[in-house]
C-alpha cells in the first residue's frame, strides 16, 4: 500500500476530502441520533427513588458563595498591603473561582489553588496538616497537595464542602489569615 506522501497532490487532496467527508458524516450521525425532544430524553431515563440506598448526595458550594469568600479573602489581604491569589475549590478538589489580585506573583496562582485542595481533602486548615509530614514526610507527594498554610476548609454540618487557599503573601501564617476571613464572609 503506497503512503500518502508516494501518491499524487490530486489524489492526497481527494483521499484527505473523503476522510474528513466520512468523519463528518459520522458526527452528524451521532448528534442526529442524540438530539431527540426533551420528552424522549426523559421517557428514556431510568427515574431515580431518592429513598434508595445506593445512591447518595453532597453539598456544594455555589458560584456566588465561592466568589464571595474569594472576594473577602482578596479584601482582607488588601486592607494589609498584601498582594494575594485567592482559589476556592468544590467538594471535590475542582476549582470553582480563582482571583489573582494585582502585583501577586506567578507562582501564587498554583499555590493557592494547591492549598485549597489540600484543605477540603483532609478537612483542616494547611498549617496543622503541614505539621503533619514530620510523622509523615511522603504526605507531601500527593499529587496535587501543598502542605504549607494558607489554605482552610469550609464545612457544613461538619462535612468539608469546599477549601479557600491564599498564596502571596511573605508568611502562610497570613495567607491562612486571609483564607479564614473567606471562610467567615460565608457564616454572615
């Protein structure tokens, strides 16, 4: 079988037509076959009991409640000259709003996203889990983690929802400062 570099700039741009013809014609395919009416969607879902054992629910944190909280923790970094990058994430460790306020360094945008995760995972603010690795020093190579502070949970009925990390600022013992007045503008 000859490569597509042996045969001829006519046949290469036929053959190449015809793949992207066929690619196309499948995709159309699949989002005809999908696109039904709401009322065939729903008449194919299988109904859900919510009093069924398997299945289980979480709280999360909104949008507006993770923005708030990122807004005072920025706020609270400001009223002190601090140059700060605050990150919230979800239950889950993905993030819901990340704000780098002016003059905060490259570096902080990862941080304080690290920090956070760090926080909702283990339920607890990132200073004690980073006295932590003296007992446990390989801790710090989960991925994604960072076991400096500046990073706190965010509860609800004693269940971690979400984690706000700060990074920026000359100490994580004011990072964690600013990420705990996230967590109270969410108790007001």
């Amino acid at each position: 079988m000859k490569s597509l570099k042996q045969l001829s700039p006519r046949t290469r741009i036929l053959t190449t037509a015809a793949a992207l013809a066929t690619v196309g014609a499948a995709t159309f395919g699949t989002v005809s076959a999908t696109a039904g009416t709401p009322d065939a969607a729903a008449k194919a879902a299988v109904p859900a009991d919510a009093s069924n054992r398997h299945l289980t629910s979480s709280t999360h944190l909104n949008v507006a409640a993770a923005s708030k909280a990122a807004e005072a923790a920025l706020d609270a970094a400001k009223k002190e000259n601090q140059r700060v990058t605050v990150a919230v994430v979800d239950r889950n460790g993905n993030t819901i709003v990340t704000l780098r306020g002016d003059g905060a360094g490259p570096q902080s945008y990862e941080s304080a996203e690290r920090k956070a995760y760090t926080a909702v995972s283990w339920n607890a603010p990132t200073s004690e889990l980073a006295k932590r690795l003296t007992q446990t020093p390989n801790l710090k190579d989960i991925p994604g983690t960072l076991f400096l502070a500046g990073g706190a949970p965010v509860t609800a009925k004693g269940a971690p929802v979400a984690g706000i990390g700060v990074a920026g600022a000359p100490s994580g013992d004011l990072d964690e400062k600013f990420a705990k007045a996230g967590v109270a503008a969410l108790n007001r």
